[in-house]
C-alpha cells in the first residue's frame, strides 16, 4: 500500500519515495528476517516513534534476539 499513505495497495508506488512491500522484503532478506518479522519490527518501531519513545531496542530476528 505504499505503505506511507494507507491507500491499501501493497505492491503499488505511487512516488518514488512512497514505500512498498518490495521495500519491506528487501530489508527482510538483507537482515535474513521474513517479511512478518520484519514488519513486527517496523510496527514496533514505529510506535515507539508515534510515542516520543524512540530507542535503542532488541529487534527480533530469525535466530532470535539481535
């Protein structure tokens, strides 16, 4: 959904800055994280960012904890 602006199309950008689910597996495969881990991690992240809270954490990876 270019993800950034909640249209709910996954797979479609509409800017090239807008992020998609291609972006997402990229970063997954480059971290060796499936794209559900990934996301949790960017959801969390992400709240942490909308709470004022941004900090240094323990990610979650395939093998577990960074």
């Amino acid at each position: 959904m270019c993800m950034n602006c909640g249209c709910g199309e996954v797979d479609k950008r509409h800017h090239p800055t807008d992020i998609v689910r291609e972006d997402l597996q990229r970063a997954a495969d480059g971290a060796g994280m499936t794209l559900r881990e990934t996301a949790e991690n960017l959801s969390r992240s992400t709240s942490k960012l909308t709470e004022g809270q941004a900090t240094e954490s323990q990610p979650t990876t395939a093998a577990g904890t960074l």
